[in-house]
C-alpha cells in the first residue's frame, strides 16, 4: 500500500463539482446545499457577470430562449435570467461561508466582482476563495485582493516544464495549480510543494482515483460523487474540518 505524502495545506479540501452533480442538478442552490449536507468541506463552480454587473453561477453561460436561440448571461440583466441561475450572494446567502468556494473566472470583469460581493455578503469567505482561469496571466490584477488564484491548466500546456512553472507561479504571487487527475503523481504534486503551491486535481469520480490522489498529497480534489469522495476522505484523512 502506498504511503500517504504530506499534502501543503493542513486538510486537503473537498469540492462538490458544480454543488453535488451527480446527487441534484447541477449549479443550483438545492445542489450546493445537497453538496454541503453530504460533507463536502468545499463547494465549486462557473461565474459569469450579468449586463448589469451580477456575478451568476452557471456553467455554459448562455440562457435558451423560444425556437431554441441563445443569450450569453452578459447580455442579459440579473432579472432575465431563469430562476434556477442563482447569484453569488444568494449562494453566500443561503449556504453561509463555512467552506472553500471554487470558481471558474469565465469573463474578464468576474474576478472583481466576484471579491466585491464576497466582502460584501460574506467577508469570512474570502480567505477560501479560489479564483480559476486557464490564463494565469489574467489574474495578476487580483493579487493583493484576499482571494486565492489559480491556475487552471494540463500538464501538456506546461511548455516551459513544471518546475519553471512551479517558479513562476510563486514569483507572480499565484498560489495554486488545477489540473486533471491523469497529470498528477506524487513527484509532480511534492515537486510543486517545494515551491509552496497548492495542488487542486478535478475530475475525481472513482474511489481508487480519489484515494490515489489523496495519497499523493494533493491539496484539494472536484468530484460530482461527493458521497464517494466524502468516503475515501474519511478512509485517508479521517473526519473533515468544519467550520462555524
């Protein structure tokens, strides 16, 4: 059995992949509810901002008018979006701030908005605010904010090599990497924590990838299956953290 590495952060975070995916639908109150009352210790999902500056959660950014035609979110005001959209303030306002939020930066103005709201309706939440893009470039106007930034990215994109990019990362103030599960192993994930990065892994659906992950020492994992990745937490890590 392989012994388990040590991960950077004290308790590797749990984020329910667009609330609880695979338990309600997905980017959804009752689904990021659900996600918390499996035990998820952190919640994940995509911000656009609205015409009239709203960050919303939601993953394709568009909304399905008649005859099947489409409007992307930011052409659209907060009160012309479907019911089932909730805002970023309603998902501070319904679940608190007692978890790790995850959120995929999908326009050029979300990552300010995003800050703006969250000192406004729940300034404890911040401190666990992780702020995604492909581009970590992009986040550099952030830095300074409260909020933590990472790069989402493939191990196939890191032309320079991981260890140049573990550098530049920790140069540039951007305190973590994403990337799916197949690029990581325990080198990768040690190499990174000698640059003081934390290390995020998505697309964690089965218990032997999840286990595999938290052995390697990774920092935080995204699954739809919360019960299971809940399980294999417990099983490796033993019981969560909460958080009043």
């Amino acid at each position: 059995m392989q012994q388990r590495l040590p991960s950077l952060l004290e308790h590797p975070i749990a984020f329910g992949h667009r609330g609880a995916r695979a338990h309600a639908p997905e980017n959804t109150l009752a689904g990021f509810e659900l996600a918390l009352k499996l035990g998820a210790t952190g919640l994940e999902s995509d911000v656009w901002v609205t015409a009239d500056g709203i960050p919303v959660l939601d993953h394709d950014g568009v909304v399905r008018k008649s005859l099947g035609r489409t409007r992307p979110i930011g052409e659209l005001r907060r009160a012309a979006l479907p019911d089932h959209i909730p805002s970023l303030a309603e998902l501070i306002d319904r679940c608190g701030t007692g978890y790790h939020l995850s959120l995929d930066l999908k326009d050029a103005v979300s990552g300010r908005a995003v800050v703006d709201v969250v000192r406004e309706a729940g300034p404890a939440l911040l401190e666990k605010l992780w702020l995604c893009v492909p581009q970590w470039t992009t986040l550099l106007p952030l830095r300074g904010s409260g909020a933590k930034l990472v790069d989402s990215t493939r191990l196939s994109h890191l032309k320079e090599g991981p260890e140049r990019r573990a550098a530049t990362l920790r140069e540039n103030g951007i305190d973590a990497i994403n990337m799916h599960h197949t690029d990581w192993n325990g080198g990768l994930v040690a190499l990174f924590h000698r640059f003081e990065r934390v290390t995020f892994g998505w697309d964690m659906q089965e218990p032997y990838v999840l286990q595999a992950a938290f052995r390697m020492g990774i920092d935080g994992v995204y699954s739809d299956w919360v019960d299971r990745m809940m399980d294999v937490y417990q099983l490796e890590l033993g019981q969560p953290p909460t958080w009043q």
